[in-house]
C-alpha cells in the first residue's frame, strides 16, 4: 500500500467514527468558535503525550483514539472557519456535514500529496512521539495567531495549521496500523 492508499484508509475509520458521532449527537459541533476546536485537539494532544511520557492509562483508551479525534476536530475547525459557527444547533444536516467533511479532508490529502513529493516522504522515519510534539507547538502557534486575530505579518493562518494537525495525526496513525 503506498501513502495515498495508507491515507484514504485512515480516513475512511476517521470518516465512519464522525459519521456515527454525528448520528448520536447531530451537528452539535457548529456551536463551536474556532478556538474552543483548538482547545479541544489541545486536550487529545496532550493526552497522547501524557500517555507516551507515563507509559500508563487510567481510562482503558489508547492513543489512537485520541489522533482520530484530532484528525475530526481538525476538519471540523475547518469547517467552522470556512462557514463561521451557528449560533444554535440544527443549522446543518448529516448530509451536509459529511459532504463538507468531505471537501476538507480531499483538500487536506492534496496537500499532504504536495508536501509528502517535496518532502520524499520525511515523515516515515520520525517517530510517532515527535508527531505528537509537532501537533502541540502547531497547536500553541494556532493559539498565538487567534490572540492576534489573525493577523500574522509572514505565517500561514489558522486553516493551514488545522491541515498540519490533521496531517500529523494521520501520520501517526499510519503508523499505529501499519507499522514501520
């Protein structure tokens, strides 16, 4: 199986764990600002690291749970800074949160496609840890520029980052499935 494969395999249980979250809870996330979303891939980031610093778990979850849930918080901030949140709840159907997931992540793979060619595929030597430590300080940079509101003088914005952070996990879940 080559990356794209490995990526769209990934994605497709990312895909089916949001699509069963979205039947058991609706589109409740499109309340959310973009900075809660943040704070939100802040906890299951830390999590991971938490877990890979201890070696131990008091809740019988691993880790890869937990860059799932990075990889769907990441498409839903990007979704969030592409149509703005709801100021309630029903705003959105099934359909239309799949189909807007969708778009973000096809958006995101290309991206990786782009980098992963300039990069000759760099990130299969790191380790898992390091993915972890590179959403962390994307997280932090994230959190800068939503204190400057956007305002960066040279950087990439928010979405860039939330792309980054979705790569990362997928990375790293990669791996968790098929190894080295």
């Amino acid at each position: 199986m080559d990356t794209r494969e490995q990526f769209e395999k990934i994605m497709a249980e990312c895909r089916d764990v949001f699509a069963k979250k979205l039947h058991d809870y609706g589109a409740a996330w499109r309340i959310l600002r973009p900075c809660s979303l943040t704070d939100q891939i802040f906890i299951k980031a830390n999590r991971i690291r938490s877990i890979e610093t201890k070696g131990v778990t008091m809740i019988n979850e691993g880790i890869r749970p937990e860059f799932i849930g990075i990889v769907n918080y990441a498409l839903i901030g990007l979704i969030q800074l592409d149509l703005g949140y709801a100021e309630k709840v029903g705003d959105m159907t099934v359909e239309e949160a799949l189909a807007e997931y969708d778009r973000h992540a096809g958006e995101t793979l290309k991206l990786m496609l782009r980098k992963n060619h300039d990069y000759d595929e760099a990130w299969r030597g790191m380790r898992v840890s390091s993915y972890t430590d590179l959403i962390l300080m994307k997280i932090f940079r994230t959190k800068q520029i939503e204190s400057l509101h956007g305002d960066t003088l040279i950087s990439e914005g928010i979405d860039a980052n939330y792309m980054d952070m979705m790569n990362y996990a997928v990375f790293g879940l990669i791996k968790l499935t098929f190894g080295e």
